[in-house]
C-alpha cells in the first residue's frame, strides 16, 4: 500500500489501475491477432432454393404411406391390416417408385420398441429411404 508524503499524514485512497489496464491491453493485442483466422476462408457457392412448387411435381407425389403397429404386433398399411410377408412386397413395391413416398411408422404407446425397430430395419432393407415417426405433442409444451 502507498503512503503519501504530503500534509494529511494518512495513507493514499487512490486505486492503481496500471495492472488492470496491462492486462486488457494484452487481451485487445490477443483479440486483433486472432479475429482474422475466426473469418473463413473457404469460398462456396451455396446452392439456392425453389421454393414455387410445380403443380406436375404435387400430382406425381403420392401421398405419405402410415404404418401403424398396436401392442399385441398387429400391422396395419394405412388403416387396412397386413402380415409380415405383405408387409415387405409392398415396402419393396413403394421403394421402386419415383419419387419415392415417405412413410409414417405409429406406434401404440405400449408398443414394444423392439417392434418398431424391427419395423424399421425391414423398411430399410426394402429400400425406404424416408422413414418417420409419428407421436404426439406432450399438452403444455
């Protein structure tokens, strides 16, 4: 602590901020020398959107396939009940189409997911490149 040598006799109440000013000029020198290597340096040429839909593309696209599966493994092919082996030709059939539909695997909530996974790895095998699943949204939320 410094004293000072004039008339009061008390010590100094000044704050020295000769340390306090060392240390941020140090951090803007840091800062200045690295802010050029934060920029990138690689050019790419992103590719734009379209995003006005051709009324020939809707009519191709046939709508989303919904598989749902109950508790007891029952499958169901958009509402209509199917066994497993129906399950893969149709999958593979929906597969060889252009463009190819997605589809939609709903679980019941006691579900196995085993089920679901076993679900999932016949569609891909199939060659289902777009498989979703569907839940609901938690109320609140």
């Amino acid at each position: 602590m410094a004293f000072s040598s004039g008339n009061s006799g008390g010590p100094m109440a000044d704050i020295n901020v000769t340390p306090l000013v060392d240390v941020m000029l140090v951090l803007l020198i840091i800062f200045i020398i690295t802010a050029p290597l934060m920029s990138h340096k690689v050019k790419v040429e992103l590719p734009e959107a379209n995003l006005v839909q051709n009324p020939d593309d809707a009519e191709k696209r046939a709508g989303p396939i919904t598989l749902a599966v109950t508790e007891d493994g029952t499958i169901y092919w958009n509402d209509e009940e199917i066994d497993h082996g129906t399950l893969e030709s149709r999958l593979a059939t929906a597969a060889q189409q252009t463009p190819q539909p997605p589809l939609n695997l709903r679980g019941d909530r006691t579900t196995k997911m085993r089920v679901i996974n076993d679900l999932t790895k016949v569609a891909q095998e199939q060659g289902m490149l777009d498989v979703g699943f569907v839940a609901t949204k938690v109320k609140g939320q």
